[in-house]
C-alpha cells in the first residue's frame, strides 16, 4: 500500500526561535521536508537537519513563489507520502493564506493539521511595551490588512467603520500605505491626536519603534526610516510603554553568528542569558561524507585518533555504532582533543581525553602530540574536509605515521547576511572565507569577531584591518570579548 504523506501547518510564532510551541518544535525535528516563510528565525531550521527544506517566503517587492506554486509544492510532497512541515511566521490563519493552503491540500486528499503560532499582530506590540488591549483604555482590538486588491485604492473598505470603534487597531501589511491609511481614518472623524506607533520587530532585520498620533506618525515613520515589515497600532493603547528596558549588560545588543550549529547553539545560550539578541547570519551545515576505510582501520591498531571538533567526534561514534563495531577494540587506543569542548564531546561516549591542547589551535595540537606520542604509533586526523593541512604537515615532517580521515564536510548557507548587527562573530576560518565568498566584506558598521587566531588570520587575509578576537577559543570567550568591547566603549564616552 502507497504510503499516505501528511502536512501540518505550522505557526512558527513571531521573533526568535524559542517562541514557537513545543509541539510544532516536535514536528519539525522528526519532519522529511519543510516549506518555511521567509523572516523565520534560521535556528528553527537547524532543528529540521535532516529534512528537504523549501524556501517559499513572501515580502512586498520580494515574491520568492507565488501562492499558487506553494499550494503545488505541499501538494507534490504529500503525495510523495513525505511528513512535511509548513512553517508560516506567526499564525498560519492571521493574514497567513494558511487557508487556501488548507483547501489545496484538501482538493489533493492530502491530510493535513494546523498547530497554531502567536501572531505578529499581538507579539511584535507587546514585545515593545504596548498592549493590544488594557483595564479603561481599550477593551477589544481589531486586526487589518494594510493592502488589499478588492478596493480601488488598495486599502480596507472597513476604515470608516473601524474609526468610530473605541478599541486598538492594528495593521499588518500596511507600512507603504501608512500615510493614507492615517488620512482615510482622520478623514471618518478619528482625531489626529489619537495615539499611533509603527513597530518593525520579531525577526525584521531593521527594528524600530516609533510613537507619536495619526496626524504626524508618517512624517515620524519617514524620518526615522522604519523598513518593512512592520504592525501599525492606533488607539489609546499606542502611546503606552510597558517596556522599561532590560538591565541585562547585553540588552539590544544584536550578534550575528556564522558557524556551525554545534558552535552557534553554545553562544546563542550564553547571549540570550545576557539579553543579546542572537541573529543567525550564515550558518554552516554538516555533511557527513560516506565512510572512508579511517575507523575501520584505526581499530586495529593501537594509534592515535585526534579530534579537532565536537562533529568530528559526534560523527566518529556514530559511525562506530552503525558498523556494529564492539568499543573494547578501542581500549588500547588513545585519543587527543584540539580543547576541552571537544574532549567534553568525547567524555560524553565514555571517553577521557589523553590530551588536550591549550590553547585550542592546531599549532599547538601538534606541538603536545609530538611530544606525547611515540614515532612508532600511528596517527588518525578524524576531522572535516574543510581542515587546513597545517597539522597533517606538521606531524608528518616530524616524521609521525598520519593518516588524514574526513568524516564530514561543512558547507556555508547565507541565511539573513544583511541583516543589521552591532557584533559579526566568526566560528571558524572557514566560516570566514565562505562570508566573503558569498557575501564580500562584511559592513563597518558591525565590528567583526573572532573565536581564535587562526580565524583571526582568515579575517586579516580577507582584508579586514579592526577586528576583535577572542583571548579564550570558546563561546565563553566570545561572549567576554564582547563585553569587554562594549565596556571599553562606555568608558571612552
């Protein structure tokens, strides 16, 4: 019997990866393919590592595929008998088009669910301070499109009705319509003094918040050049600010990341505690290449194996695992870690590391091998195509016995590259050099920081002159170097 495909769509709530339910996170991770909106946090999508994943986002001016081929593509993979993920920012029902996706899929006999999200039209207000409604300022809300085709002017045929309503209305969609939507609601006899704000947040890449009244809130929007998306509030409400600031040291500090998901995932944790605001810029995916005849023959002698990376050694133990190799063998082996999250990566299989190089360099990786290993013993780099030669020659000139194993590749993916940010953080030379390849010089606006010496000299190679790297090769030293930066600028004012 065919097997029969599943679409849920899914609200992937408004703003960082964090907000969305813990049933549609569930789907996501056990999902084969995902259909994702474009501002959806890029974290998110690390959490689907094994599916297909489909690009399908659609801004104004910025129409990657049009509804109908949406439709057709949830379609095609149903009836691939795929589990598919239909991850739509916000909730799929509020201005989501969830509903024709829903019919389509119906129309196909494709069964399909909705697993709803906090929508923009409450989260993006709140998340500046101004509640949709509040105890004798607002007792209901109404949520508008800013655009629509049905009328001859584009806008909402309901503005003149909706001005003499007491509640707090809030407009999606409706930035590039903000003055004449202000004009047709003064125009129904609300007063040009009633409270407006325009908020351009969750995952927008050029947040803002602007108060002022109907009468002069696009002059205000104008200078203050707030970028699409945004939500228009008016009513009582908008001129509320609930918000009083974070007294976290990070506080609206926005960090882009480039790395892998096993480095960005530690400096997410450690920013998000400190109230940065993590932005997933380019992230590096791990490939793991097919199985080479490494492992297999490092488990018959008694060598070394050295992991440069926490994938390295997630990747080698799965491998291990998958051909049922019994984990005695390796009790005569010893193993080396580049620096204590690898070997915490290796402590978590059962496995103590002989050494560890401090710092966390392949120069000094090399220099303590040298010195702990015997010539006679073999040497095994289980480590990513991607690593630069540097180690290998080194042993091998010393006259050690080294066998190069890659076990996976990391290939770059820009993912919200202009994006605006305080701090650019590189993980790696690699993720340096990818940067450049995709996206050229980083803005000067964001000061660039690196997580070590090696990712430091990729970065001076490149051409870029001011720079931070971090003193500790680690997520803690990153953090510190930027903490450092920011206190060193506060006592220069």
């Amino acid at each position: 019997m065919e097997k029969k495909g599943f679409v849920y769509l899914v609200g992937a709530g408004c703003g960082s990866a964090d907000l969305i339910t813990l049933r549609g996170l569930r789907l996501l991770q056990t999902c084969d393919a995902v259909v994702y909106d474009d501002l959806i946090d890029p974290a998110l999508l690390e959490q689907a590592a094994q599916a297909e994943l489909y690009p399908a986002g659609k801004r104004c001016g910025r129409h990657s595929m049009p509804q109908p081929e949406i439709n057709a593509l949830l379609v095609r993979l149903g009836s691939e008998g795929k589990t598919v993920v239909r991850l739509k920012g916000g909730d799929p029902f509020v201005f989501g088009r969830g509903g024709e996706e829903v019919q389509a899929l119906h129309q196909a006999g494709i069964p399909c669910e909705i697993v709803p999200g906090i929508s923009s039209c409450i989260a993006v207000p709140a998340a500046a301070g101004i509640p949709v409604t509040h105890r004798g300022l607002s007792r209901s809300f109404h949520v508008i499109t800013g655009h629509t085709a049905q009328s001859e002017d584009s806008l909402p045929e309901s503005l003149h009705t909706l001005a003499n309503l007491n509640g707090t209305l809030v407009f999606l969609m409706g930035l590039s319509q903000l003055e004449r939507i202000a004009n047709r609601l003064m125009e129904a006899g609300k007063a040009g003094s009633t409270p407006a704000a325009v908020v351009s947040g969750g995952n927008a890449p050029h947040p803002a918040v602007v108060r002022g009244t109907l009468k002069n809130i696009a002059e205000k929007v104008r200078q203050a050049d707030v970028q699409a998306p945004a939500v228009i509030v008016v009513g009582e409400t908008a001129a509320m600010n609930l918000y009083e600031g974070d007294p976290r040291p990070l506080a609206g500090v926005r960090v882009g990341l480039v790395g892998t998901a096993s480095f960005t995932r530690r400096l997410e944790e450690r920013l998000l505690k400190l109230g940065a605001r993590p932005v997933h810029m380019m992230a590096g995916r791990v490939k793991s290449l097919e199985p080479d005849e490494g492992i297999a023959a490092f488990t018959k002698v008694s060598g070394w194996a050295v992991f440069t990376s926490q994938n390295g050694v997630e990747i080698f133990f799965e491998r291990l695992l998958k051909s049922g190799t019994d984990v005695r063998r390796l009790a005569q082996c010893r193993f080396a870690a580049i620096g204590p999250v690898t070997a915490q990566a290796l402590q978590k299989h059962g496995i103590t590391a002989d050494l560890v190089a401090h710092p966390a360099t392949s120069q000094a990786l090399a220099g303590a091998l040298s010195t702990a290993a015997e010539k006679a013993e073999p040497i095994f780099l289980f480590r990513s195509a991607n690593s630069t030669p540097e180690l290998y020659t080194e042993l091998a000139e010393q006259g050690f016995s080294v066998q190069e194993c890659s076990l996976y590749r990391t290939d770059f993916v820009p993912l919200q590259s202009d994006a605006k940010v305080d701090y650019l953080v590189f993980g790696s030379a690699e993720g340096v050099k990818a940067w450049y390849a995709a996206c050229g010089a980083p803005e000067e606006s964001a000061q660039c920081v690196c997580i070590g010496p090696v990712t430091a000299g990729a970065l001076s190679a490149c051409g870029r002159r001011c720079f931070l790297t971090a003193e500790d090769i680690s997520a803690d030293g990153v953090v510190a170097c930027i903490l450092k930066d920011l206190q060193n600028r506060a006592g220069f004012v």
